[in-house]
C-alpha cells in the first residue's frame, strides 16, 4: 500500500485527506500525517510533518508528492536523486517498493511540500513535567538531509 499523507490547515483545498488539495502558496507551511510505514525508521504512522510548499529540494530531503498514477493520492518519500524528468524518489524502510522502483521518476511538478520538522505524537498520558519534556525532546526532530539515516547507511 502507498505511503499515505493527509494535508491540514487552510491551504488545502477539497476534501478530507488533500484529496485534489492544491499546492499552498511558495514559501506557505502546513502540516501532513503520515499513515503508512513506508518511511520507517524516520517517519512511522500517525507522525506529523510540518512542510513547507514550493521549498527547493536537494537529494536526501524529505519530500510530499503526488502519487505519479494516482494524483489524488499524497505520498511521502525521500528525494535521492534528480534525472531527467524528475526526481527519483525513494522510502527508508528496504521492505515497501512503493516508489521509484515501481513507478520512475517523479516530475517536478507534482512534487507538493518539503518536509521540514517530524512531530512525534506521545504515547499515553504525559503526567510529569519531566515526561513532558523527554517527549518533547525525542518527538520533535527537523528533517535535514545531512543527518539523515539512510544518507549515514549509504555512506557506510
């Protein structure tokens, strides 16, 4: 099953789940759930990514797409490389074939968001201050391409 993302906020446009959502405006930020385990160990179900519309991508970033054969379909993946017609675009997780492979390369313009911040939600109750704050510091991470895991993998 594909990597599935579900816009919020008031850039979308449509309905529930950014179906036919359009683009936000350049430089505009919003927010995408992530529903699948194509992404895992960097995004598991029911993360939240805060993306900005129109951003410049480099290889290794994060990235919302339309699925090439399903554009009413938002999927998340990471940007590898650009060729010719696009970007080729891949999960972390090795076991989900979802991209790439499957379908070639991505153009431009159905490249929607880059993500740049993950947000953990907490499992349970937070009841301490001190809980709060452990969460706080594991649940939010920025998603750069220089300290990304699959980039460490690779360089191995």
């Amino acid at each position: 099953m594909p990597e599935q993302v579900h816009e919020r906020g008031p850039e979308r446009e449509g309905g529930a789940g950014g179906r036919r959502g359009r683009r936000g405006p350049v430089g505009m930020f919003g927010l995408a759930e992530v529903y699948n385990p194509s992404m895992v160990p960097t995004l598991r179900p029911g993360d939240q990514l805060v993306v900005q519309y129109g951003a410049a991508v480099r290889p290794g970033d994060v990235v919302v797409v339309r699925h090439p054969f399903r554009q009413d379909l938002l999927i998340v993946k990471r940007a590898v490389e650009r060729r010719d017609g696009g970007w080729w675009v891949r999960g972390d997780n090795p076991y989900v074939v979802n991209d790439s492979r499957e379908f070639g390369t991505v153009p431009d313009e159905l490249v929607v968001a880059r993500a740049r911040v993950r947000v953990r939600p907490p499992r349970g109750i937070q009841r301490s201050p001190l809980a709060v704050v452990a969460w706080a510091l594991s649940a939010v991470r920025p998603l750069r391409a220089d300290r990304s895991l699959s980039r460490r993998l690779r360089a191995r």
